[in-house]
C-alpha cells in the first residue's frame, strides 16, 4: 500500500527551512530523490503523478522544494542555494531510508542535481534521472549546459520528448552518445518539454506517464545490478 508522508524541513544552509514529503510502500526497493522545475513546485500534478507511478513500480520517491519556491517566488535561486538544496535533500534520503539512491528531477532540478554532482558526489546516489534536460533556452541552441555532464561519473538517464523546445535532440543524441555507457537516451514520441503529447499522437497523457514510470524503473534494475 502507498504511503505518502510530510517530513520534517529541510534545513538548507544559507536559506530558510523547505518542504519534504516522501511517498514509499514496503515493497519498494530504490528511493528516487526528485526535485522539481523552475515554474513550479514538488506538489505539481505531474510530479505528483509520476510519484504515484514510480511507487507503484517499486520506487519510492522523496521530493523536496527550493528555497525560493518555497518563500512563493518566481525567480530561481542561485545556482550555490539549489545546488546546496538537492545535496541536502540527498542527505537527508540518505539518512531516512536504507534503500540505494538514485537522484534527478524535472528539468531545472534534474540540472542542478547533475551540476552538484559533478562538483561534489552526492552520497550515495548511484544514478541521475532526468525528466526532461533543459539542454538551452527555448529557439537558442546550444550545449554549454551540459558541459558538465562530463564531469559525471554515475549513469545518467535522459527522458526526452521529440517536441522539447529546450532539448533539440540534433544537439543533446551526440552529447549522450560521447558521454558513452554513463549515458542512456530514452525518446519519448511526440512529448513536448512538459511531457504533454498531441490527442493526434493517439496516445493518452496517463500512457507516456506510464512510459516515463517503467523505463526509470528498467534503468534503475540495471545500473544497481551493475554495481
């Protein structure tokens, strides 16, 4: 059965307490420390959703806000405080459950989770998800945001939509391809950077969700079986 709990705050050095809440069951056997993007919050209905899914499969999903979002604001963090955020949301997992770690999030906070880890290495994360990479700025190509991808050493999972206007897949498939085995590319048909699919697609708003839920399940089976 589903458990979803409100943790204590999270205290962030440099900023004031954020909201944790976890959702797990006795059956799952990976935790997923998942931060959320720069418009909206943990409690996000797709977030929400994903969550749902992931416990369903097994996964039991820790998710946490940033400071700013936190306080109400628009404007994101700098990059010290996010980053100082999803190390101690990773902290904190660490300390909560014994289940192996892997980390990510939606866009923003799938980014800083890879910028911190390849400034520092997050204990215990044995893998980074993303939910959509935010390669650029909308109509501005360019790759400098994943420089640092490359000063990654865990396996990094990206979940792409072919209608992502801040992922050109022309520019994010050879990235992955030179990151070689540390990287894996999962393309997901007709999904904008929301996720959101076309009703012409033929394809319902729960079934790419479903997509989303089963290949990290896969993708976790396989790098902690690796390890």
């Amino acid at each position: 059965m589903t458990r979803h709990r409100e943790l204590a705050p999270l205290t962030v050095p440099g900023s004031d307490p954020v909201s944790v809440c976890l959702d797990d069951s006795d059956s799952c056997t990976v935790l997923y420390v998942m931060a959320h993007g720069a418009g909206a919050g943990m409690r996000h209905v797709f977030l929400e959703s994903i969550a749902g899914r992931l416990v369903e499969r097994d996964v039991a999903v820790l998710r946490y806000q940033f400071p700013y979002m936190e306080a109400g604001g628009r404007r994101p963090d700098s990059a010290k405080v996010l980053e100082s955020t999803t190390r101690a949301a990773v902290e904190l997992a660490g300390r909560t459950s014994p289940l192996p770690l892997i980390a990510g999030g939606k866009s923003m906070g799938g980014r800083m989770t890879s910028n911190a880890q390849a400034r520092e290495p997050l204990p215990g994360v044995h893998g980074i998800a993303f939910l959509g990479f935010p390669l650029h700025m909308p109509k501005k190509p360019a790759t400098t945001r994943a420089d640092h991808l490359f000063q990654v050493e865990v396996p990094m999972l990206f979940l792409q939509g072919t209608r992502d206007t801040l992922a050109d897949l022309e520019l994010l498939s050879p990235i992955c391809q030179q990151l070689g085995s540390r990287s894996t590319l999962h393309i997901v048909e007709g999904a904008d950077h929301g996720f959101a699919v076309l009703k012409r697609s033929g394809r319902t708003p729960e079934e790419v969700l479903d997509e989303l839920a089963d290949r990290i399940r896969t993708w976790a089976d396989e790098i902690l079986a690796a390890n």
